[in-house]
C-alpha cells in the first residue's frame, strides 16, 4: 500500500469510528456525557475529512501526508481521551486530550507550510 492510500484507509476508519459515537452520543448516551462525545466525534470526523483531502493533494506532497498523519492521530487521539473520560469517567485522560489537539493544530501548520512551499 503506498502512503497516501494507507492514510486514506486510516481516514476513513476514522470517520466510521466518529459516525458511531456521533449516534451513540445523540441517541444512547446520558446527558452528562453526551457533550464530550459530541465534541470528540466532531474534531474526530473534521480531520478525518482533513487527512482524506491531504491524502489526494498529491501536488502536497510528503508535507501535506504528513499534515494528514498529524491532524488524524491527533482527531483520534482526543476523541479517544474524551470518550474514555465520559464513558469510564477516567479523568487522567483529560489531561492527555491537548495532545490531541496539539497535534491537529500541527496538522494545519503543516498543511500551510506546504502550501506555501508549492
């Protein structure tokens, strides 16, 4: 598999992940924890469809993969952080959720960078 497809793939298992805590968020989950689901599915969903358009811009190259790799993991990761936060009330994880959004913050400065540069 080449890079951008396997950032492709990832992009996509992300997206599904988010679509189902989105719909257990809205129809399933108590009303104290449905707002960190939703806010973790959100930036979840956003960046998968932000690694999915770094993964086509092929003119990006690897800076913009990288953009992808980085804006992903990141959507992941705090959504993952904020899930287990609302779920298993598991607070320690708070504090590993600004990972997350560090690093889709760092997606975006990479996607900008490359575009710059091309």
């Amino acid at each position: 598999m080449t890079a951008s497809r396997n950032l492709i793939v990832f992009s996509a298992l992300n997206g599904a992940m988010a679509i189902g805590l989105g719909a257990f968020a809205a129809h399933g989950a108590g009303p104290q924890v449905k707002t960190l689901l939703s806010t973790g599915a959100h930036y979840q969903l956003s960046h998968a469809v932000f690694a999915f358009a770094c993964a086509l811009w092929t003119s990006g190259g690897n800076l913009a993969r990288l953009a992808g790799w980085l804006g992903a993991a990141g959507g992941l990761i705090f959504c993952l952080a904020l899930a287990l936060v609302a779920l298993l009330s598991l607070s320690a994880m708070g504090a590993v959720a600004p990972v997350g959004g560090l690093l889709m913050i760092a997606g975006w400065l990479c996607l900008a960078f490359a575009a710059f540069r091309s």
